[in-house]
C-alpha cells in the first residue's frame, strides 16, 4: 500500500469513528434526559411573583463623598 491509501483509510476510520461516539452521545444524553428527577424541594430563589434575588452576591452602592472625590 502507498502513503496515500493508508492517509486516506486513516482519514476514513477516524470519521466514522467520530460519528459513532456522536451518535452515542446523543443516545446517551437522551436516556438521561428521560432520568431527570422531579422537583420535590422548593427552592426559595424561585419565586414566581416577583424578581428573583441574588443568591451570592451583594450589590455595591457607592456612598456619596466616594463619588465627589474623583469629581473634576
């Protein structure tokens, strides 16, 4: 066999071989998307009447003498 036909078979098997592990991931993410648990706990962030609140994070509200010190 030539460098050619060896490129080519490579080339070939590599293709077909990524088209099996994407059909699997696909199989596979539908069968666990069919697993997905149901929602038991509530959880308090979710609240539907009115905007959601931060979980971790504090929102900064500058004082203002620190927004008159850099003023020209």
């Amino acid at each position: 066999m030539d460098l050619v036909s060896i490129l080519a078979t490579v080339i070939l098997v590599t293709t077909i071989g990524t088209m099996v592990i994407g059909i699997g991931a696909y199989f596979a993410f539908k069968l666990r998307d069919k697993r997905k648990p149901s929602k038991k706990k509530t959880d308090e962030t979710l609240d539907s009447t009115g905007p959601q609140k931060p979980i971790f994070l504090k929102r900064y509200e500058p004082t203002s003498s620190a927004s008159n010190s850099n003023a020209p």
